[in-house]
C-alpha cells in the first residue's frame, strides 16, 4: 500500500510540512535537554542532540526517526507487500545505519532496493521515508503466521541531531493481515506455546522470567480446563520448557500463563494466548499473549 492510496499528493504533502513543522518544535527542546512528551505509537527516542546532550523523548508522532505500520490487508501467498516504512521527520535529509530483520528466515524482504530472507543490513540516505515490504511466502514454508519485524538503527545522522542505537518493531498477520505491537510484560521475558503436531492433544510452554516468582500454566477450551501445571520458585533468566497433555482433540486451546509471589501466593501477572490450529507457534515477542 502506498502512503498516497487514499487522498492526493497535495494533501500528504501538507501533512507532511505539518509533521516538519511540529519536529522542529520538539527539536528546539531537545537542544536545550527537555524532554518532550505525547501519545504512544511507533519511533525511536534515543536522541543526542548537536552539543552532546543525550536525552529521552516520547515515542509520539513526532519521532525523530518513525517506524511507520501501512497496516497492509492481505500478504499473498509468495508476493512483496508493503508493510511498514522509515520515516525521517527531521528537516533535512538523514543518513541510515539499519539492520531490518524478521523472526522467520522464509519470510522476504525488500528495503533501498535490496531484497533477502531473515535480514538486511546496510547504510540509506532517507528525505521523508522509504518503505519496507514482506513476502510472507507460503503457510507451509513459514513457521508462525506472525512474523516479528525488527528495525535495528546503529546511528542516524541528520542537520545537529542524532539517533543512536535504537529499536522499533512491529508483528505482521501473514494468514489474516494486520499489525500489532510485540506484547510488553512486567514478569516475563520469554513466554511461546507450541501446540503439538497432529490434532491439538497438547501445549508445549517454554517461558523465562526477569525476577523469582511461581508458574501457573492452564490449558483449556469452551468446556472447560483440559490440563495444568504449576512450576514453584522458578529462578530469573533460567529457561523452563512444560507440556500440558490431554486425552481427545480440540481446538481452539487457551493458554494461560499466570506468575504468582511465591511468598504469598499473590497474583502479579497472567498472560493469555490461543492457538487455534496444529503446530500452531505464538509468542510474546509475536503479539501471542496479552499480558496484564
């Protein structure tokens, strides 16, 4: 999809001179080390500005360097789609270290007129933004149907304004179309569940945690709870793998992940995924699981 489908070109002109204008608004506070705040949404805000200082800004419309979501409808089997795009909102052109990747290493991508699988590295030059495009290919080669883009920048050099080592992903739907956000956790820093080959007959869990606490795994559909396990003082950045196992075939299966304090037995999170098919792989990282 390009980011003219939908009105003409005068009109995103002007709004683009509009996000120029209020860029260097924010531009003026950061040189003088004040943080500027605003709505979450895509864009790095690692920021230094021309005399040294490092600072923080919100990730908000007005990002210096924005990973924009062009929210593409359908990925066609084998084809490249416009999914997301690099947007410079600095007034002036900008000079890009990236590295663009994807979590599954048969899914292409095309970026500055190169094009691979897994990843892309190398030095750009953007005025205003410059699209990145998917090729989902087939479910078949694929191992999930979401697909995590990450968008690494090294340094990016514009007039007396720098961005720095910062991040910026995004998950794509391949099956269906559509973007989210990678889920955000306080407990977890790895949570996936795989549902076994065949029928779904059982989950697999595999999770890591930032700080000691006790794992509830629960595994069930619309009738009720098909199996569970409970993991006591699990210990931070150490890797757990459980499967919960039942008698009969279902789908969809709910997954449900709950960390407790091992001392009082307080609930501090749950987090709950589904997967709906066999084989079928979600994650944190992929928008799998909300956690809350």
């Amino acid at each position: 999809m390009s980011k003219l489908d939908g009105c003409d070109s005068g009109n995103w002109n002007d709004h683009r001179e509009f996000m120029r204008t209020l860029t260097k608004f924010a531009v003026a506070f950061i040189v003088v080390g004040v943080a500027v705040s605003g709505a979450p949404t895509f864009g790095f805000s690692s920021v230094a500005s021309d005399r040294g200082t490092t600072v923080s800004i919100a990730e908000n419309n007005n990002a210096l360097i924005a990973l924009m979501d062009e929210s593409p409808a359908e990925f066609p089997n084998n084809e490249f789609v416009t999914a997301a795009s690099v947007e410079n909102n600095i007034d002036g052109d900008v000079t890009v270290d990236y590295t663009i990747s994807v979590s599954d290493t048969a899914v292409g991508l095309r970026f500055d007129g190169d094009e691979s699988y897994g990843e892309l590295t190398g030095t750009t030059t953007i005025s205003t933004f410059k699209e990145i495009e998917l090729d989902c290919a087939s479910s078949g080669q694929r191992e999930s149907n979401m697909v995590t883009m990450t968008v690494a920048i090294t340094e990016a050099a514009g007039p007396g304004v720098g961005v720095r080592d910062a991040e910026m992903e995004l998950v794509f739907d391949c099956e269906d179309g559509g973007t989210t956000e990678p889920s955000d956790s306080a407990v977890f820093e790895r949570l996936e569940a795989e549902a076994g080959q065949g029928n779904i007959k059982e989950v697999g869990v595999t999770f890591e945690t930032t700080q000691t606490v006790d794992v509830a795994i629960r595994a069930s559909d619309g009738s009720g709870e098909l199996g569970s396990e409970t993991v006591t003082g699990v210990e931070p950045r150490q890797e757990y793998a459980r499967t919960i196992s039942w008698n009969g075939n279902t789908n969809p299966v709910q997954v449900d992940v709950t960390a407790s304090d091992p001392d009082d037995g307080s609930e501090i999170e749950r987090c709950v995924g589904e997967v709906s098919q066999n084989d079928e792989f979600i994650s944190l990282s992929d928008g799998g699981f909300d956690c809350g």
